[in-house]
C-alpha cells in the first residue's frame, strides 16, 4: 500500500507539473501574439501619412525641396587652345573619360567641377596636335595656364581640376 501512495503522490505532482507548464506556455503565446499585434497596428500606423503627422511628433523638414536643377557643387571655366594640329574634329577633348568637345575651332570652352580630369584624344588624328589651356576662371585653385600636352595617335592627361 505504501508503495501505491508513493506512486500516487508521484503521479500528482506530475500533472500539477505539467498542468502549471502548460499554462505558462498558453501565458507566453498569448502575451507574444498581443505583443505582434500591437506592433503590426503601429507600423500600419505609421505608414499612413494622415496618422503619421499624430504619433510622430517631430516630422517637420527644414530648407526648401530642390527646384528643377540645384547645383551642390561649384563649377569653373577652362579655355583650351589648339596650337598645333588641325581643326578638323578629330582631335577630341575627354573630361572624365567622356568625350567633351571637338577642336572644329582653335579654342574651346568647358565647363568643369572639382575633380574632373581633362585629356586630349588624338587617335584619330593623322597628325600630332599640341594642345595648351590659354585661359581659366578664377575659382580653380591651381594656376594651371599655359599647361601644355602634344598627343600623336594618343591619349594624354592635361591636367585635373581643383576647385578654391
């Protein structure tokens, strides 16, 4: 008889052991769902623009939005000057490794931001052209005038631009 008590008392303890971990796991799964919930409406919530300007409190932007064309970055002049060769389109100026501007004239004008690298193309040419920068606007930090490159069947850096 003792042995069955003991047994029965075992047993008890058991399913008031499982019984208290069944109920905590049924306590954990609801307080996550809720919690899911709760989360999934905010975010339902702040997607919307009409309830947004309510929970954010701070959704004001400063400055004014970008009109059609901003420029955020300062530009220059450079004037490069064909001093030998021939004016017939076949010598080309490269800014950044895209073609730019053709010597159809003695001198040409770019327009250049800081950074751009400027090069002389003469690989279609038949035959060797020197080109130089005879003139450059006053924000361009080095004095690069007079800076002179020839090219024969070639590519050829001029020079890189570095704006004040």
């Amino acid at each position: 008889m003792k042995i069955l008590a003991y047994k029965s008392n075992n047993i008890s303890r058991r399913r008031r052991s499982r019984s208290i971990d069944i109920d905590l796991e049924k306590i954990l799964f609801f307080v996550f769902m809720v919690l899911f919930s709760i989360i999934m409406v905010v975010q339902v919530a702040l997607f919307n623009p009409s309830s947004d300007s309510i929970l954010a409190s701070n959704t004001k932007y400063e400055g004014e939005p970008l009109q059609k064309e901003e420029y955020l970055y300062k530009k220059g002049e450079i004037q490069l000057e064909l001093v030998s060769g021939r004016t017939d389109g076949k010598t080309l100026i490269l800014v950044n490794g895209k073609e730019a501007g053709a010597f159809t004239e003695k001198h040409i004008t770019l327009e250049v931001k800081n950074g751009d690298i400027i090069e002389i193309d003469g690989r279609n040419s038949a035959v060797a052209s020197e080109v130089k920068i005879s003139w450059c606007s006053s924000n361009i930090m080095y004095d690069v005038e007079n800076t002179h490159v020839s090219v024969n069947k070639n590519i050829k850096k001029l020079t890189k631009v570095k704006m004040k």
